[in-house]
C-alpha cells in the first residue's frame, strides 16, 4: 500500500477567537513515511564516511541516511530550506508527550475532526552547523503515525503556553541553539510511533523512537530530571 502524504493539522481548524492552528511547511511536494527501499540502519553501525549528501562546512559529519536513534540522541542533518540554501542543524529529540484536548487546550473550539485527531508535544533542541542564518524557518521534523503518514508540526497564530510550536528564532545563524516544543495533531486517533526527519521523497528517514509519556504539568520540571527534563520552558 503505498504510504499516505503528510497528514495538514490544517485540516483541524482548530479555533479559539482569532487564533488558528494551522500546519506549516516550506516545502510543496512533501515525502511520504515510507522508506525509499535503500536499508535502514542503526546510529551505530551506520558508515558516517560516505561523501555527504549535501554541501556542508568542514568538519561537520552528518547522520547517516537511514539512522535509528532513540530519544535522548542527536542527528545532524542537512536540508536545503530553499533551492539556494543549505542549512545543516544538530537535532536532539529530548521528550515525546501525549496530551489531550481537555487537558491541554481548555477554552479552545474544537471542530469534529479535530476532536478524532490525538495531540501531541515533542521537545527538542536544536543547533545551527551551518554557514545558512535559519531564522525564522520551522525545525523541519515530522511524526509517523500507526497508518504510516507522515503529519507535520502545527503553528499558532497567537502565543500558546503549552507548547509554544513557533520556528526557529529570527536571528538563527552559525552556532546558535535553542529548545523548542512542536505540537502535532494525529488524524482520526492516530498513534505517534516515530519522529521523523526527511526533507525530500528520496531520502532515507532519519528517525527517533522511545517512551511516549505523560504532558509535563506547570512546575513539573522542578522535581527530577528525566529525559528532556530540562525543557519545561520553550521559546
């Protein structure tokens, strides 16, 4: 069967007064969930001495195409944000959280396919590799869901305490890092199995699996540190 297109949280039409959420991409023809049919293969046993997919600046080695890493671990990436640019970014997928509506989005009005879909938060950290200023652009992860769709991250037209889902800062360039918290809607129900960084059809995806727990409450990060325990605050 061949795997569905990524799933738009647009599609919700999740509202709340003015505010919309809305899915968001730079990309037009986006990938499918679905491998491209080269082998997956591990972080660890993985070749990272093949000659990179993309330009990148000496010294950077990038992920293989292909890794399976856990949450907790990091992936540097390449994707070309536009046709003239490359950006490269270190990923570290730090916590994966199921949430509900009632628990998370109280006050908001709710359309009957947004009610079918599951929330979810993933926060990560993020760091820019490269020589390309990323300001302002979406931190280019998916979610496959059990129907093996891939579902982008959703943006919010006004500040969401929550997760704040908002794009990499405006001023973003060489060296800089930040944490983030990106909202995702699974369509009818769906369940989150992995997060998923694949810019283009072609390319095999780098993904991140582990523990789907519990949406941290306000002030919870105080008491211990598990993974992703630091990032109880996000910009």
């Amino acid at each position: 069967m061949r795997p569905s297109r990524p799933a738009r949280a647009a599609l919700a039409g999740l509202l709340a007064g003015s505010l919309l959420l809305t899915a968001c991409s730079d990309d037009s023809d986006h990938p499918s969930a679905e491998g491209s049919g080269s082998p997956t293969s591990s972080a660890g046993t993985a070749s990272a001495s093949a000659t990179p997919y993309l330009p990148v600046p000496e010294g950077v080695e990038l992920t293989p195409q292909g890794s399976e890493l856990e949450v907790g671990e990091t992936a540097t990436v390449a994707y070309e944000p536009r046709q003239d640019q490359v950006g490269v970014l270190s990923i570290r997928v730090d916590r994966i959280e199921k949430t509900s509506f009632k628990e998370s989005f109280r006050g908001w009005q709710l359309d009957a396919a947004t009610k079918k879909a599951n929330p979810y938060f993933v926060r990560v950290t993020v760091a820019n590799e490269g020589e390309t200023n990323l300001g302002g652009r979406r931190v280019p992860l998916y979610i496959v869901d059990g129907r093996n769709t891939l579902v982008e991250s959703s943006s919010f037209a006004s500040r969401f305490d929550p997760c704040p889902s908002t794009p990499l800062p405006k001023k973003f360039g060489p060296g800089k890092k930040t944490k983030v918290c990106l909202v995702y809607l699974a369509p009818d129900k769906g369940e989150l199995t992995a997060v998923s960084f694949r810019p283009t059809q072609e390319f095999a995806p780098i993904t991140w699996t582990g523990p789907v727990e519990k949406v941290k409450k306000p002030g919870s990060g105080k008491k211990g540190k598990g993974k992703g325990g630091k990032n109880r605050k996000q910009g």
